[in-house]
C-alpha cells in the first residue's frame, strides 16, 4: 500500500479522540465489572450470614 499523505492534523486529532474514547470505554467496562463482582461478593456474604443467624 501506498503512503498518500493523508496524516493531516484533522486526522491525527481524530485518531487522539478515538483512542481516548477507547480507553475510557474500557475504564468503563473494568468499573461495571468491578461493581458486578463486589455485588457478588455481599450477596455470598449476605447469604451465609443469614444462614448463621
């Protein structure tokens, strides 16, 4: 493939915003699952305490 010359600085600042929104999108889906697994554990948790008493 040819290099035309396209890396303008519209295209640079285009490709800076993707790959921002990608890594908050990703922070997004650790936080959710983070969230999810924390839930998790206070209902096991939750659970056994009311076997106990």
């Amino acid at each position: 493939m040819a290099n035309l010359g396209f890396d303008t600085r519209a295209v640079k600042i285009v490709r800076t915003r993707a790959r921002r929104d990608a890594h908050v999108q990703r922070a997004q889906q650790m936080l959710v699952a983070a969230g999810l697994a924390s839930l998790c554990v206070v209902a096991v948790a939750g659970v056994f305490l009311g076997q106990v008493l």
